[in-house]
C-alpha cells in the first residue's frame, strides 16, 4: 500500500535524482526565497509559497523546476533531492510527480535547480476540478545541499485547461 501512495506523491520514497542541464523555460521555474512571506497565496499551501507564472494544462507533459539559488551560501549546491512529492489534495486529483525513464526529477548541472515533470492520469485530464479557474495543487521538494543544509520549500501550480 505504501508503494501506492509514494506512486501518488503523497509520500515520498528513496529517490534517487538524475542530472541534467536545466530546460525547463523561465515561465516554469520558480525561485525560492530564503524565508517566505507570510502572505496567503491559496488555500492548503504554506504561507508565502511561491507560484508558478505558467498555468498547467492536465494533458501537457513538461518540465518545470524550483531554484533553490538563494537559499543556499556562496559556492553550495545542492547533493539530494530527499522528497518531492504533490499535495494530496493534488494526488486525489490524479496529478503526480513523473518518476519514468528520462523524467526522473533532477538536480540541473548548476547545482540550484530541481527539475521534474508533473503528470495528470489521462483519465482525469477532463476533470471539472480543471475547468474555467482551475485548481491549484501544491508540489514540496526537500533537498540537502553540499554543505550539509536542509531546505524544504513548496510551490503552487495553477491546473487548468489552457
């Protein structure tokens, strides 16, 4: 059962990260701050996460990333991606993190970037939950950095059809 749910992506398993360059375009990357405001960006999302500039279409397949640059210090990158995983919330929805040959999520040849690929069950890809306004679906990611640190940040997709 729990393999179930690491496949889901309301927990997370052992991962073991690929490397690559970064591909993801600048509308799908997400800077994270080091201390995140406390402003409210949505309902079920911790406070001050950062969103995402391009909307998600449930049927799209493609690459979007999280910069953890100014997090870490002068020098540092990151060495593991601990998690990464969607709300359940998002899970309940069919959305999950694309862990298949040549989309597992990766830390980018630079060091600050996780990359990964969200994936919607076909199945759910006309769901109403991604009519007009859509949804929006928390992805968190826990990374350790080379010098021994710990951060974990979330990010918001906005899921519609575009």
């Amino acid at each position: 059962m729990l393999a179930l749910y690491i496949a889901a992506g309301i927990f997370g398993g052992p991962l073991l990260p690929a490397d690559g360059d970064l591909t993801a375009p600048k509308e799908r990357v997400v800077t994270i701050p080091r201390v995140q405001n406390r402003s409210l960006v949505t309902i079920g999302a911790p406070l001050g996460a950062q969103r995402y500039t391009q909307p998600y279409d449930p049927s799209d397949h493609g690459e979007y990333a999280m910069d953890f640059s100014d997090v870490m210090q002068p020098g540092e990158t990151i060495a593991d991606i601990e998690f990464i995983g969607i709300s359940a919330a998002g899970a309940a929805l069919g959305i999950s993190i694309d862990v298949t040959a040549g989309h597992i999520p990766r830390i980018t040849n630079d060091g600050g970037h996780v990359q990964y690929w969200p994936l919607v069950d076909p199945d759910e890809w006309s769901a109403r939950a991604f009519d007009a306004t859509g949804t929006d679906v928390v992805v968190k990611a826990r990374i350790v950095t080379s010098g021994g640190r710990r951060w974990e940040r979330s990010a918001i997709h906005e899921v519609r059809q575009l």
